[in-house]
C-alpha cells in the first residue's frame, strides 16, 4: 500500500509520476521473480526418460518391485505330494502332477523347497508359477529322450523341437521366483556337440539334441527373480512373442573352461516387446543378451517372426561371454534398446552387430551407455555368413544401421571400433560421445557410417576427430 501523505507536498501531476515509477518497478520486480522462479523450477524438474527414438519411457520400467511369495496363491511344496528329496532319482511326472493340480484348483505356485529334485521337461499352466527356495535345486535329466519334442521355436525358426526343462506357453503373469538354482545339467550335452564338431566342423546348432533350460512363449506380464539359472545344455533363457518381462537379479552362468558350454545365451529375446534385464549377473560360454527375430531371406514376410521393441539393460555385471549384447544372428528388426551402467569384465565384444547377408534387417534407435571394464572389441559391426543360404532368391538382401549411440565409455581393449562391411550393409547416424579408452589398435574408419559424430573421444590418452 502507498502513503500518499507522504507525497502531500508534491504537485498532482508530480505524484502521479512517482506512483506510476512506483508500479513499474513493482512490475518489473515481480516479472523478475517469476522469471527466477520458473527458471529455478524447470532447473529442478527431471527430464522425462525417452528411448532413443524420443518416445517416453513409461512407468513400467521404473517399477522393480519384487514378487513376494505370498502374492502367488496357494503353495504347493512338493515334499507335501510325495515328491522326494533325490538327486538321483527323476520325478517329472511327480512334478507335473503337482502343477496339474495347483492349476485344477485355481492356481498357485509350486514351491522347490531345499534339496535337489531331478526331472525332465515340465509344463507351467495358466495361474501357475514357480518357487525354488534358498538351497534348492530343480536339476534337468541328462536323458534326451525326457525332453519331448513340441512345436517351438529355435534359431529364427519355428519348427518341432526339443522342451525346455522349464516351460511356459500361454500363461500371463508366470512368475519364477527364490534365490535356489535351476540347473540344466548340461555336460552331457556339451561333450556330444563338440563329439560332433569333431566329425563334423560345419554341423549345425541343432545336429546334436540338447533342451534349452526356461523357454516361455506367448506370456505377458512375465517376471524372473532372483534365482541362478546355470548349466544349461543350450539356450539358457528364451523368451518368444512375449511382452512385458521384467528379468531382476538373475544369476547366469555355464562353464567355458574345462568344457565349453556351447551356444548357451542367457537371455535370448525373440520378437519381444518391452522387456527390463536388471542387476543380472551373466557369464556364458556365448552371447549374454541375444536379440532374436527371424532369418532367411523373406524373414521380414513371415508371420511368427517380429520385432524386438523397448528393450532396456541395466545394472548387470557381465562375465565371459562372446558379446555383452548382440543384435542375431537371427533378428529382422531391433529398435529401441538401450544397454546402461554396465560393467563388462571378459566379454569378447560389448556391443555387436551381426549382419547377415542372407536376411533383410535393421537395427535402429540403439544406445549403450556408462559402461566400464574390459573386452576384447567396444563395437563390433562385421558380416555374419554361418549357415548362409538364400534359398533361392536372386538378389541379397539389405542391412541397415541406424542411429546407434555410444556414450560414456570407459574401457580397456585390443580394437574398440571393429568395424568391417560389405556393400549389402548400410550404416547411419553413429554418435560417439565421452570415451575414455585404452586400445592396442586405436585406427577408426569413419567412411564406412553416413553421419558419424565424435564428441570427446580420448582414445590412449588421444583426442580422436
């Protein structure tokens, strides 16, 4: 409030000068504080997480809360229907009695409780779930012949195969819980493919029978927590034209030394949408993270192959594997994947691009970031010509590249851009920003990407441009 006595003495028009210089900069005062204000204010409120492609990050990443126990129905511990505590002794159909009657009477979860039970493939129902408890060990036969083969899915193709030890086909909300061990067992299996590759260098993946560990197919609203999935005779974890899977705090792991565990992924995401890999620890004789989707030369045409979208890795340790995350060797199209705060500790390659001459694809919208440690190879783009076939087609395919991002990098390795492609490969819009990086072989051809930017790249203490 003004006094206006206070100007009595002055001459109207004088006052009226004052009072208007008055409000003025009151005005001015209060635009300023309001401008201060909202600036403080947008300084303060978070950027809105984006995929690479700029489409928001929904709320469902952010949420990693556990599955508890008692969220999953009724227990049924198997001791309680006569299954036993044998190592020895194989009980499939035991089990599966188990599950047949959590879901005959409305669901619930079938509890491994400590103790090793042994068996072959088994069959998760719908409202069904799966608990192996702390010192629990659910271990897979060795006996092919305990793994029927089904309509399923493996390498990009969809044909008869042999079951998984665990399975889950249609069943929306599966859960595999507790802090025990799912293990496949795998020695046998690996002694005879490497048998095999003796007689026959150029065999093929699936010439010697061996089951995958976890296969889960057509499931939404999916979670894996907390348990070790070791030892598997092939693939460890599948997961097929799901979406919505969340992978927290796994424990991953097959043997590459004294006997090499042969092409057993941990985790291969097959035309997939939405899918969180957290806090997993993964060390396998193969690919950690595989994206998978299809192959041949019409793949893009055929109906139960896809796409993997939305795909995010982050807080997970990698030991050996041959790739920390790898887009195929049968993939049509990957996009929006980003892998982040990450330690790479003996992985062959960090990010790897199979390009396949013989199969349409791309790969877009990719980033890897915060990573630290040590692998042979940063990135990895090069043709992947196993098993070509073009069955028939005249000409080859095209593979395209786009908008991959790599930034805050901080990493011991031999080649840190192991880059090399054929004229059927097209890449674009590379970015390299903030590198650290410490390489016997420091060379980068940056001809062979359309748009390539370099921001802050320190290659042996070295600004590269």
């Amino acid at each position: 409030m003004v006094s206006s006595q206070k100007y009595s003495n002055l001459p109207a028009y004088s006052f009226a000068i004052y009072f208007n210089y008055f409000l003025t900069m009151k005005q001015i005062l209060l635009a300023l504080y309001l401008l201060l204000g909202a600036t403080s204010l947008s300084a303060q409120k978070p950027t809105k997480a984006t995929f690479p492609d700029g489409s928001p990050i929904g709320t469902w990443f952010t949420n990693n809360k556990k599955v508890q126990l008692s969220q999953l129905g009724k227990a049924y511990i198997l001791t309680d229907f006569g299954v036993k505590q044998d190592s020895t002794l194989l009980q499939t159909e035991a089990i599966q009695q188990v599950i047949d009657k959590a879901a005959a009477q409305g669901g619930g979860v079938i509890v491994v409780p400590k103790g090793t039970f042994l068996s072959g493939a088994l069959f998760f129902k719908p409202k069904t779930h799966l608990y192996v408890a702390e010192g629990a060990k659910l271990k897979g036969s060795d006996n092919i012949a305990d793994y029927p083969k089904l309509p399923s899915r493996m390498e990009g193709q969809s044909l008869d195969y042999f079951t998984a030890l665990v399975n889950a086909y249609q069943v929306d909300g599966f859960t595999i819980a507790g802090k025990g061990t799912i293990d496949g067992n795998g020695l046998r299996y690996w002694e005879a493919f490497w048998q095999r590759r003796k007689e026959n260098p150029n065999c093929t993946n699936l010439e010697v029978s061996r089951p995958r560990l976890v296969f889960i197919w057509k499931s939404n609203n999916v979670q894996v927590q907390d348990v070790k999935l070791h030892n598997s005779g092939f693939w460890t974890s599948h997961y097929y034209q799901c979406n919505n899977v969340k992978i927290l705090d796994a424990h991953i792991y097959s043997p590459y030394q004294p006997v090499k565990a042969p092409s057993t992924d941990a985790i291969d995401i097959d035309a997939c949408n939405n899918v969180l890999v957290k806090g997993c620890y993964m060390s396998v004789n193969d690919d950690a993270i595989a994206l998978k989707g299809g192959k041949g030369p019409w793949a893009d045409k055929v109906p139960s192959n896809g796409a993997n979208t939305n795909i995010i890795i982050e807080d997970c340790e990698f030991g050996f594997c041959h790739s920390a995350l790898t887009c195929g060797s049968e993939a049509i199209h990957n996009r929006n994947i980003i892998m982040r705060n990450c330690h790479v500790s003996e992985a062959s390659r960090v990010l790897w691009l199979k390009m396949r001459p013989d199969t349409p694809q791309l790969y877009e919208h990719i980033l890897v970031e915060n990573i630290k440690g040590q692998a042979r190879s940063l990135l990895y783009v090069k043709p992947w010509k196993q098993f070509f076939d073009l069955q028939g087609r005249k000409d080859v395919p095209l593979s395209y590249c786009d908008h991959i991002s790599l930034k805050n990098i901080e990493l011991t390795c031999d080649i840190f851009y192991d880059v090399a492609i054929s004229e059927y490969d097209k890449l674009s819009n590379f970015t390299f920003e903030n590198f650290k990086v410490n390489s016997k072989n420091p060379a980068i051809d940056k001809s062979v990407v359309q748009g390539f930017t370099l921001k802050n790249i320190k290659v042996n203490d070295k600004i590269i441009e």
